[in-house]
C-alpha cells in the first residue's frame, strides 16, 4: 500500500539521516529559496548566462518541492500525522483584538498543494530552460516565475487570512507581469491600440477582472472579522464560543484567539455552544463573498472571461499560472474555509451551481475553438467548475483530489501545445497543424495520456477524480433538494461528453491525418530540446498514476480501503459526503455530533427522495439520508459506469468527425460561412462583447469624460494648480524682501526684537517700567 | 587612602578630561597651522589628513571616553553629559564631512590653503565649546571662537567679489546679534547674579531673594523696586539673548543674512554653516531656554504666586511658535522660486531651522518623559539633517565648475544619465530632506511632528501644537516642491551636454558617508535615538 511504503521510507530515510524530525521554524526555507532565487535573478540576472539562470532558478524551487517532501515524510512518521504549523512574529498588531501573526501552516490541506505547487513548479521550470531559450528578456522571465511561486506558496502555507490574501494578490501581479511579458509584442498587431499592445492590454483585462473578484475576498473577510472578533461582537454565544475554542486550542487567554487565523476560527465555529445557531444568514454571505473572490482567481462565471485572454502570456505560464496552480487558489481557498461552507447551504448551492454551469459553459465554447491554447483554456475553465463542484457539494476533499490531477495532465497538455508552438514557429491555429506525431513523437505520447486522462477514460488520473465528483454531485441534496444535486450530476456528465469531444477534435487536427503544411516544410523545423521532452514525460506519467492514490471505495474488497488522498485530506475539511459514507459503512457507530447541524440530515429530506430510481431508500436510523437499498458500491460501481459510458461516447463522436484519416473534417477558414450555432459558440456567446458594451465601455465613457476631463481638470486641477500659483506668487513676493543691503536686514532684527518686547508687554510679563517714572529706590 | 582636598578640588574643578576632546581639536588647528607654515608647495592633501586624524580622535574620545553623566567641571564652567556628548559628535562630524568635502573642492576655486583646515577646526572647538558650556560666558565665548572662523572661511575666495560680500555681511550683522547676546547675558546677570546656567536654574531663591520681601502684592507701588527691576531685567535678558542664538540659527526675522552669505561662501564652508553652526546654537538655545523653563517650575513648586516668571513660560513658547512658523513658511516659499540650486538649499536651511523649532517650542510645554521625547525628536533631527544637508551640498560641489558655474538647476539635467550614482545619491538626499520615507528625514520629521501631537493633548494647548504639526507637514508638503525639481531635472530631462564631473576620492567618501547614514538612520533610527533620548533626559536638572 502506498501509505505504509511512503511511511516505510521515511522513517528510513529519517534513521539513515540519524535526526529528528524537521521542526516548524525551518517551514520558511519553503517560501525563502524562491524569493532568494527572485532577488537574485531580478539585480544580477541580466548579466548571469542564461543557461545559469535557468538551472539555478529551477534548482531553487526544486530545494523548495524537497524541503516540502521532507515535511511531508515528516508528517507521515510524526505520531497523530499533526500539522507544522509556525509562528515567526506578529506581522500587524492594532490594540487587544487585533493580532495578525505572520505565521505558516503546514497541514493535511497545504502539504498537498505545496507538493503540488513546488512539484509541477519544478517540472515547468526545467521546461522553461528550453522553451524561453531565445528570448532576450530570460533572466526577467525566471525572475517573475520565482516571484510566482513564492506568492503562491504564501498564499498556500500562510496560517490566516490575511496572508492568504497576501499571496493571493501576489500571484496576481505575477500573473498580469507574466500575461503581459511580451508586452512589445509582435503577435498580436491587430489587437493593438492607443491602449497598448495585444499582450498587455491581455495582462490588464486578468488584473481588472481579478480586482473584483479580490473585492468580493475583501469584503468576505471583513465580515469574518466582524462576526467573530470579540472587538466588534461581544455576544454571549460568541464569547462562550471563545471560550471552548481557547480549551480545544490549548490557550490560556481567548486574547490570544484571532478569527482571521484558520484553526483558530475553525476552532470558534466548532466550539459554537450547543443550543444555540450559528449565524447562518451571515455565514452565507461570507461564502458568498469569499466566492466571488475564488470566482475572480478561478475564471468561474462570471468572471471568466481573463483566462482565455490570458493565454497571450508564455506557454509556461499557461501550464503553470493558468492551469495547474494560481487558478485553483480558488478551490483552494474554498476547501480551506470549507467549517464555513458546510453551515451555509445555500452558499454551497451557489458554488455547486455556479462550477456546473461554468462545467458545461466553457465546454461548449471549447468546441468550436480553432487555437489550441485557447481550446486548453476553455478546458482549464471548464475543469474548474468541476472541482467547484466538488467544494460545492461538500466533498472538499475530492475537489481537492481532481486539483491536482488537472494540475499533472493539464499542465502536460499545456506544455505540450508549448512543445507544438515551438515547433511550429509560433502558430497556434490547429487548422494549420495536422499530421505531427509524426514529427513530435514524445509530445504525441504524452499529449494523447494527458487528454484521454482529461476525457476521463478508465484507468487514468482524471477519471478516478472525475467520477468521484460526479457520484458526489449525485448525493448532494441541500435543503433536501435532491433534484438540485440531480440537476449539478447532468450538467457535470453533459460536461464530460462535451470535454471527451473536444479533447478528441483537437488530438486529431493536430497530431492525426495529414500534415496541412508541406512536409518538406515541416522537415526542417526544429524539434523541442531535451528539457522541454522530459518535462512532458514526467508530467504523463503524474498524469497516468496520479488517480491511483485514491481509487474509488467500491475497487477495494472492504468497501472502505483506498482513500488514501481523500483521507488525508479530511484531518482538514469538513467533507459532509464523507462523513455520511462514513456512519452508513459503520453502522452510524461513528456518529459526529456536527451531523445534527448538518441540513441534509434534516427531517424534511426523505419524503422527497422515496421515487429515485436509482436507489431504493432505506431510512438511516439518525434521519441521515443515503442511498442505500441498493448498496453503496453497487450505485458509485454504475455511476462510473455511466461516467465511463459518456467519456466513451465523446471520444468516439470525435473520432468519427476528425480523427478518420483522409475524410476528417477541418474547421472552416475565418470568414467562412458558419451555422448560427456554430457562429454562437465560436464567439463564445459574444459575451467579451457584452460586457464590452454594458460595463466596459460605459465606465470608460464615465471615466473619460465625468471623472477626468470634468472633476479631474476643472475641480481637482484647478484647485491644485491655483493653489501651485498662489504659493509662488507668495514666494515670489517674499523674496523681494531679500534685498541684499545690511541696513535693511539690521532693521528687520530690530523690528523681530521690538515686537518680541511688545508681545511681552500685552502678555503682560512686562509692565511699564513704573519704577524709572517714580523715582529710584525707597 | 582617600585622595586629598586639593586632589579632590582638582579632580572636581580641573578634570581635563571633560575638555578633552577641545584640547585634542584646538592642538590639531595649531599643529596644521605650523606645518602649513613650514611645508611649502606641497599638497594640502597632507594637511587635510592631519585634520581628520586630529577630529578623529577627538571624535574617538568623545564617543568612548567620554566623562560619565551630568559631571560638570572648571567651577561648572562646563558639564559633559550626554547630551553635550551627541552635540559635540555632531560638531566634529559636520568638521570631518566638511574637510573630505573640500579636500578637492579648494584647489578648484583656488583658495587652498593651509588656514582653511585650521579654521575649520578652531570653528568646531567653539562649537564642541557650545556643547559642552554650561555657563553664559562661555557659551558667549564658544559661538564667538565659532563666529570667528566661520567669518573669515566665509571670505577664504579673496579673490571673489561675493565672498568678500558674504563674510563682511556675515560679520557686521554677526556683531550686531552678538552686541544683543552679551548684552542679553549682562541683564541676566545683573538680575540673578550668576552666568552659570545650573545656578540660575536653581536659583529661584537667588531672584526671589534680591527682593527681600516675603508678601507680595502685585498692585502696590514702589515697594516692590528691587524685585520688580530684577525681574524687568531678567526678562529683557532672556528676550536679547534669545535674538542672539535665533540669529546663529537663521530664524525668521533674523535669518535676512543667511541667503546672501551662504551662497557667497565656498559651498563646503555654506554646508558646514548650514548644519554645525546650527546644531551647536541649538544646543545652546536649548540648553538655556528649556532650563528657564525649569525655573519657572520651581516657582510654581515654591507655592509662590509669582505670576510672571511663571508666565514667561507660556510667553517664551508663544515667541518660539510664531518664530517656527514663520521660518518654516518664509524658508520654504523663498526656496520655491530659485533656480540656483546652492541658494535653494540656504533657504531650505532656514525651514529646516523652522522645523526643528518645533520640536523646541513643544518641550517648553511638555514635562517628563514627553518632554524628553520632543527634545530628543530636535537632536535626533539635527544629527539627520547634518547628514542629508551635508550629502546635498557635497553633490552641488561635485557639480561645480569653479565660480558658480554648475549650481544652477538646469545643470542637473539627465544626470541620471551618465552619472547614475551621484543622482541616485543627490536623490536620497532630497527625499531625505523632502521627509519621504525610508530616509532619516522622515523618520526626523516624523519624531517632531508627533511630538507636537502628543503636546496638543495638553489640556489648554491643541490649537497651538495640533495647528503647529499641521502647518509643519503643510511645510513639507510644500518642500516636496522644490526638492523633487533637481530630481525631476536629473532623471526625467535629458542632458543638452555633459557635464564632467569627477568622482574624486575623499569627495566620494564624504558623499558615501552620508548616503549611508541618511539611509541608516531612516531604517534603523531606533539605536540613534535612544542616544538622542539620553542626551535629552541628561540635560534636565533632577
């Protein structure tokens, strides 16, 4: 079991070492070797070699991904798997209650993502060595990337919300610096107007569109604070909440409680006192606005629309940036705050439901897309409505699970567009490709593992993560409203036919058929350097074995083996599915007492349940409600095979339109007559226009001509430059005071003086002198 | 075995080591003085060498021997505590950077000669003097030794029509000003007795008992003579010899000299002036006045209704307030339209005089720890000054041509360019001086302004102080004015010619200096402060 082996090699590795266990302070050498590397790279890298750069830059987050094994190893010997969890200093102090420390969180939920992070950090670094090869600004490119990965990390291992936000809005900047990186670009000419060039005005659509998801953050944070600061609410509930939190925290004081630390909210909210309800209305609200911020970093609708621009950046960056990590921050974020999500519903309704329509959206506009990285795109969008799913129906672990196999066959599929683009001198249009397995065999291989894990066919990483969010999907009732979870699995399966589809359509216009350039022409292309292929090898075969760190409960003989990833997973979230699956293989023996609290265990739900065709239901004693006539394993065992059934079926719809050789369809040229639905979906239901038109273009016109040209000009400038005016015409006139002649300057002393000896007298510290007048003496 | 009375009495009366480091400076003038008289036609680098070792070891003493606190000597002629300490390493800092500055700035106007070094000197023993006086006398005596030098180094370019100008102007309006000190220390005298500072502020008995009377009614008539002329005096006493140091300081009204003689100076002599002489007259005025103000408390503590000492008090902060703001204001508008970039720097001299005025008027009101605070804030401010004041100048005689040429704004254009670290210096400087973070003149600034805000909590007193702190940082806003035009001038105007300017050695070293302790200080002002503290919580009388 691959528990018990990593187990076994770390205590060996730990006894071979012949010390302790890593201790909590060294956690910053995590974060410390990419900010070195950045501050290296950003003073001295213009005159560092480049092939140095490269490896050095690459060698530093490789030291971080080993430092986060350690610690990984580390936490599996360590007895209880406990969390490292770091405190360095307090970072902002404001009075008694507010006390932000500057600390780090290495637990179940951090380890996994840092691993990730660093991991595929690292492969894409090695990648970038090759494919940044002939650019002029490489030393700025790894400058950034390390920025990038220290901000995430940041945002992944700090220990409260505000250094979340921290790293949050650190992988922004680096992400718009990234988009933008060939902000003098020729790529793009047409694009280019008085607002700058393709790329840049790209870089700044992702930050804009970022900024009002971060407001939304913003704002889920402040009512955090507010709801759960003994400062701004002293109710008795709260302070009773304070006060269990400080006895399961081991504090001695509820002053050292700070609701903006995770554990220590989470801590609050669990210590809620019986008897009384938690604020769910407010609680609501806070998942709301914490979503609209996971939506902004996570291109979820609607705010969507930066992602597929944001592919102007370096292809790199699109595997690392816009793929495999700062856009499941979201998720993350989600699945970190999930003690919230779990007491509000209706905010998981929201997320569930806004990840399935964002599921199906983005897959359809996938379908007509004749750029491969924008397809990948559409696909990255797409797949991160899945894991929104997930987090919206309470299996924050599998959310979590499906992150990272998108993070390995995602980031392979993107550097092998990369691989692609290279080769073929920077087009990206797949009606020009055609016929390259030929000429790129490695990609070839790599790239057809990679998308047939994302179709989600047996066997490979994305359709163990997949389908087990889709069975979730089927479970989720909230407020016992099964027909929504119902609603969430047909949007996700529809999903799934439609990825399955144009995973296939893309495979076949670029590697299958016939090359639709000369392959004379072809022949004397350059293939991609050794890095760029090793890259793409690693990443495959993450992409193959990734799923099997989890393998569906059913696989295994006892019903309960296998889950290992999602077990793990849950020392942190609170996966409500889990826990039911959990006391209906027990017997309900192992009963939370959360699960009173929890809306689906209410009693309204079974009545709406009894005509599911699907399951026969069986009431659970505690009112819990699963299905269970049928066993368990017996509906996920058809669940994924239905799930099999549809991946099939897209697979083989593509197949039949583009991958038959010789008679596969190619997209119609630009300007070709499309059908309307066709048109509609190739334009991506002109939403870029609409916002354009509604939002875009009016607040620019109200800028342009109120704000600037009307308030700026006439109020705010002539203000500033009257007062500008007024002050030099003051100097102007003192300065003809300065004459230059010693009399003058003798009389301005004098003067000084005499109306020193006059203030004194109206004081009244000075009296005429009496005693001259009266005459001297007695 | 107990040392003997007269051991005893020497140990108390003559203790040369509080002099010390005067001594070591003075010797060093005369030293540099022979050799120039007896080497001839060689480089004065030598001498400059001497001077420095001279101030170096002086400087040695001062920080690591320094006697301990609050010990007063020669009849408590003088009394080294630690504020005369941090005065005294501001004196032979400003000397030190000063001498590197001119080292190769003296041949250009060609004015090198062997006085210029010993005068430097003998102008930081009068000021060392100052620091350390703790009497009227010699405090009269130091800012003369000072005066003295500082009017001939004024006119050290004989050759030059504008600096003959500056050191004749500086020395008949020096006399002037100097006349009212003396005879400001006379009026004090005759009123109380005494020069000696420590004596005059624990002599309310000394005041009270010229008059002899016990029951005093103010309304009554010639019965109160005595005390009444006593009083008169003292207070027309402190009036005159406030208007002396004011003058040493450069504050509005009697600041008129200060633009005309410090651009006539050679630039390295107009810096010196600019930051030593200052702090050293601010050491002096606060080493007087805040004392009257402890004199004024022990009246109060006496339970004695003695109305007007009371009231000078309020009176005296009341001068210093309207005094502040108007060298605040004049000096920064004055700066606003030059275009020469040396007189920009002697007006902005004068609000920086302003600011650290501030500071002053605030511990008049303020007791104990605040107290402390604010004059901390005004030492610390000095020593920060020197540096980024000092560092300025030295980038304006980098740029000089011999003459004027080079001071002018427009010579500053695209310095960036082609010598990107002397800009990115003469930038530090002017932020520092602008008070923007994270430079010493902020963090200056900073202490200043918010020990005006905590005097303004001072029941009675927040329309005073609050209005003070907001016309200081009105006053800053306005500077940033004119300290970001060189700025604006060497980074974002492309040059129309090169200029050439060397990087030469001892020139660079001095500028570097400064760079470093501009930044230091903004980083870490912790360490320097609490020096400044020290000093502060020294000076006062337990």
């Amino acid at each position: 079991m691959p528990l018990e082996l990593l187990q076994l090699a770390a205590t060996a590795s730990q006894t071979a070492a012949g010390s302790g266990l890593p201790t909590g302070r060294m956690l910053i050498w995590i974060l410390l070797f990419p900010l070195i590397g950045m501050t290296i790279w950003g003073i001295l890298g213009k005159r560092l070699r480049r092939e140095t750069v490269g490896t050095l830059a690459s060698l530093a987050i490789g030291l971080s991904f080993i430092f986060s094994l350690g610690f990984f190893l580390a936490m599996l010997v360590r007895e209880g798997h406990g969390a490292y969890t770091y405190t360095y200093y307090t970072w902002i102090a404001a009075g008694k209650w507010f006390s932000i420390p500057f600390g780090l969180r290495f637990d179940h939920l951090s380890a996994v993502m840092a691993l990730v992070v660093t991991g595929v950090s690292t492969v894409i670094h090695i990648y970038s060595i090759g494919y940044m090869r002939h650019d002029h600004a490489y030393w700025r490119f790894f400058c950034y990337l390390n920025l990038f990965v220290f901000f995430m990390l940041m945002l992944v291992l700090g220990d409260n919300l505000l250094m979340m936000f921290v790293g949050w809005e650190g992988v922004g900047l680096c992400s718009y610096l990234l988009i933008g990186f060939w902000y003098d670009d020729r790529n793009h000419p047409a694009e280019t107007n008085e607002q700058g060039t393709g790329n840049a005005i790209a870089g700044k659509k992702a930050f804009i569109v970022n900024r009002i998801g971060d407001f939304g953050f913003v704002l889920g944070i402040f009512f955090i604070f507010v709801t759960f600061s003994l400062m701004t609410n002293d109710s008795a509930e709260l302070q009773k909440a304070y006060a269990g939190a400080a006895k399961q925290l081991h504090v001695t004081d509820v002053e050292q409680i700070t609701p903006l630390k995770f554990s220590h909210l989470k801590a609050i909210i669990e210590s809620w006192p019986e008897g009384s309800h938690l604020p769910v209305m407010v609680l609501t609200l806070i998942g709301i606005f914490l979503f609209v911020g996971a939506a902004g970093k996570s291109a979820q609708i609607p705010l969507y629309v930066w992602l597929p621009d944001a592919m102007a950046g370096p292809t790199p960056v699109s595997a690392l940036i816009h793929a495999a990590t700062m856009v499941t921050a979201g998720v993350y974020m989600v699945a970190r705050m999930s003690f919230i999500y779990v007491e509000a519903p209706t905010a998981m309704m929201v997320v569930a439901g806004i990840g399935a329509l964002t599921a199906l959206f983005a897959a359809t506009i996938g379908l007509a897309q004749n750029d491969i990285k924008k397809v990948l795109a559409y696909s990255t969008v797409s797949q991160l409505g899945y894991m929104f799913i997930a987090v919206g129906v309470g299996a924050y672990a599998f959310g979590i699970f499906h992150l990272m196999t998108h993070a390995f066959f995602k980031a392979c599929l993107f550097l092998g567009s990369g691989a692609v683009i290279d080769f073929m001198h920077h087009k990206q249009d797949i009606r020009g490709y055609g016929g390259l397995r030929k000429y790129l065999p490695i990609t070839h291989i790599t790239w057809v593992i990679a998308a047939y894990a994302i179709a989600g066919l047996p066997f490979l990483s994305g359709f163990y993560s997949k389908d087990a969010i889709l069975e979730k999907a089927f479970e989720f009732a909230p407020h016992g409203m099964h027909w929504f979870g119902y609603a969430v699995f047909g949007m996700g399966l529809a999903g799934a036919i439609l990825t399955a589809f144009y995973m296939t359509r893309v495979t076949a216009l670029t590697f299958w058929g016939t090359p639709r350039i000369p392959e004379e022409k072809l022949a004397t292309f350059k293939k991609p350097p050794g890095t760029m292929k090793a890259a793409l090898v690693i990443l495959a075969f993450l992409a193959i074995i990734g799923g099997y760190i989890n393998i569906p409960a059913w696989w295994s003989s006892d019903h309960k083996g296998g889950q290992y990833f999602v077990t793990w997973v849950q020392h942190w979230t609170k996966d409500k599915v889990a826990e039911e699956r959990h006391f209906v293989q027990h017997g309900g023996a192992a009963h939370d007492e959360k699960a009173g609290h929890d809306e689906k265990a209410g009693d309204d739900g079974k009545a709406q349940n009894d005509g599911d065709k699907e399951a026969a239901e069986k009431p659970h004693k505690e009112g819990s409600e699963v299905h269970e006539g049928m066993s368990l394993g017996m509906l996920a065992f058809l669940l994924t095979l239905l799930s099999v059934g549809v991946a099939v079926i897209g697979v083989a719809a593509g197949m039949a339109k583009y991958g038959v050789k010789k008679t596969g369809a190619v997209p119609p040229a630009e300007g070709e007559k499309l059908t309307p639905l066709h048109a509609m979906i190739k334009n991506k239901y002109w939403i870029d226009e609409l916002y354009e038109g509604t939002l875009v273009d009016p607040i620019h016109a109200g800028s342009k001509y109120v704000l600037w040209q009307g308030i700026d000009v006439f109020i705010i400038d002539a203000f500033v430059d009257g007062l500008a005016w007024f002050t030099l015409r003051i100097g102007a006139w003192v300065r003809r005071l300065q004459t230059g002649l010693i009399p003058v300057y003798v009389i301005f002393m004098v003067a000084g003086l005499v109306a020193m000896l006059i203030y004194f007298f109206a004081y009244g510290i000075l009296e005429m002198p009496t005693f001259f007048i009266k005459g001297g003496g007695k | 075995m107990n040392p003997s009375g007269i051991q005893l009495f020497l140990k108390q009366n003559f203790d040369i080591q509080t002099v010390m480091p005067l001594i070591v400076v003075a010797a060093t003038a005369l030293l540099v003085l022979l050799l120039e008289a007896t080497i001839r036609g060689k480089s004065r680098t030598f001498l400059t060498a001497v001077s420095l070792v001279g101030l170096g070891v002086a400087l040695l003493l001062t920080l690591f021997n320094f006697p301990g606190a609050k010990q007063s000597s020669f009849y408590g002629m003088v009394r080294t505590d630690a504020f005369a300490q941090f005065f005294t390493v501001i004196a032979l800092a400003a000397g030190s950077l000063t001498l590197l500055l001119s080292a190769n700035y003296l041949p250009k106007i060609k004015s090198d000669t062997g006085e210029f070094h010993a005068l430097v000197l003998l102008a930081v023993c009068g000021m060392i003097l100052m620091a350390i006086g703790n009497d009227l006398i010699v405090l009269f005596l130091g800012i003369e030794t000072m005066s003295i030098a500082m009017y001939i180094l004024c006119g050290i370019r004989v050759d030059a029509e504008k600096s003959n100008e500056s050191s004749l102007k500086y020395l008949l309006l020096g006399a002037f000003a100097s006349a009212f000190l003396l005879f400001g220390i006379a009026l004090i005298y005759g009123a109380t007795g005494t020069t000696n500072i420590e004596a005059l502020i624990n002599s309310g008995g000394v005041l009270y008992g010229i008059s002899g009377i016990k029951e005093y009614q103010w309304d009554t008539g010639a019965y109160q003579f005595a005390e009444t002329a006593a009083q008169y005096f003292f207070i027309l006493g402190v009036a005159f010899v406030f208007l002396g140091f004011a003058f040493k300081i450069g504050a509005v009204p009697f600041h008129m000299w200060t633009p005309d003689v410090y651009q006539g100076a050679p630039t390295s002599v107009t810096g010196f002036m600019a930051v030593g002489v200052k702090a050293a007259a601010f050491a002096a005025l606060i080493r007087v006045f805040l004392g009257i103000v402890d004199f004024g408390d022990l009246y109060s503590s006496n339970a004695i209704a003695y109305q007007p000492l009371m009231d000078l008090k309020d009176v005296l902060l009341g001068v210093i307030w309207l005094v502040a703001v108007l060298t605040m204001t004049l000096g920064n508008l004055s700066a606003l339209i030059q275009t020469n970039l040396k007189r920009m720097l002697a007006f902005s001299s004068i609000a920086h005089a302003g600011y650290a005025l501030v500071g002053v008027s605030v511990a008049l009101r303020l007791s104990g720890d605040d107290r402390d605070a604010a004059v901390g804030a005004v030492m610390f401010y000095l020593l920060a000054y020197m540096f980024m004041n000092l560092g300025a100048f030295g980038v304006v005689i980098m740029m000089n041509r011999g003459n004027d040429e080079g001071e002018h704004l427009h010579d500053y254009n695209g310095l960036a360019s082609y010598r990107p670290l002397v800009a990115a210096a003469m930038a530090v400087f002017m932020f520092s001086l602008a008070g923007i973070p994270p430079t010493a003149g902020f963090v200056g600034k900073f202490y200043i302004f918010s020990a005006a805000v905590s005097a303004g909590t001072v029941e009675g007193y927040g329309l005073y102080f609050y209005s003070l702190a907001i016309i200081g940082v009105l006053n800053s806003i306005i500077s940033v004015y004119y300290y970001l035009y060189p700025l604006r001038n060497m980074y974002f105007v492309s040059a129309e010619r090169e200029h050439k300017v060397e990087l030469r050695p001892l020139m660079s070293a001095s500028i570097l200096i400064s760079t470093i302790f501009v930044l230091w200080i903004g980083v870490m002002p912790k360490g320097f402060l609490s020096r400044a503290l020290e000093g502060a919580k020294a000076l006062f009388f337990g």
